[in-house]
C-alpha cells in the first residue's frame, strides 16, 4: 500500500496505537489552526458576516491555501491509512461520485422543465459530501 511501512520491532498494537495518536494529532492541529486564523480575523475586523460577502482577495487566499493544505496534508494523510481505510475511502469515493452522476442530471432536467429551482451547485456539493461520509462511515465502523 502507499505510504505503509512495517516496523518488525514493534508490535502491531503499538504500530496500530502509533498512527491513532498521529491522526488525532493531525485532527487536532488542524483545529488550532482554524481556531487561530478566526480570531485574528475576527480581532482585524475582517471576518465576513455571511459567505457571500466576503471579498475577492479572502476568496483568493482561502481557495489557495486550501489547496496548499490539501497538497501538503496528502502525504501525512496516506501515511494515516490502512488497509480498511484505504477500502472504505475507495467505496465511498464511487458511491459519491455515482450520486453526483444520478443527481445533476435529474435535477438539471427538472430544472429545465421549472419542477425544481436551477441547479445549485452548493447544495449538489453538500449532498454528494454526505452521502461520501455516510458510505465511509459505514464501512468503516460497521
């Protein structure tokens, strides 16, 4: 697998212990950071009172360090995973994608035929994320 190595020095429950402590690690390290970033925006005056109003320089910023993030936190993240994430990421990624395929082109249809509002790129977005971490969820933990 990518990213897993074996250590025969230690057991796998130390190995197993090991990588939950990196993982709550990474979580938690990832909360202080969005804890810190809001209070010095909240401390400079800029932090927005709704989505859409916030500036095209915050869009820009946030959309690059996002990526950024996600670029630099890929390597940490498939040192994290194992055998049965790695299963279960792979399911829900294709249960996810075949709801965005049945989704947008009922809805676009719909849409056309003024039964539902345009397409809303938001809530597709939030839907198909649901439906990913239900799916992961359950083949994880069941």
């Amino acid at each position: 697998m990518m990213g897993l190595t074996m250590n025969d020095d230690r057991s796998g429950v130390d190995r197993l212990r090991a990588r939950q402590r990196r993982r709550w690690l990474f979580a938690f390290g990832a909360l202080v950071l969005l804890v810190v970033d809001l209070a010095v925006m909240w401390g400079s005056g800029s932090l927005p009172r709704r989505v859409a109003d916030i500036p095209p320089d915050m869009a820009i910023g946030a959309a690059v360090g996002m990526l950024i993030g996600a670029a630099i936190s890929y390597r940490f993240i498939c040192r994290l995973n194992d055998e049965h994430d790695v299963r279960a990421r792979r399911i829900a990624g294709q249960a996810g994608f075949t709801a965005f395929l049945l989704a947008y082109p009922v809805w676009g249809l719909l849409a056309i035929g003024h039964v539902l509002p345009a397409v809303d790129g938001v809530v597709l977005y939030l839907g198909v994320g649901g439906i990913y971490l239900a799916t992961f969820l359950w083949w994880k933990y069941r």
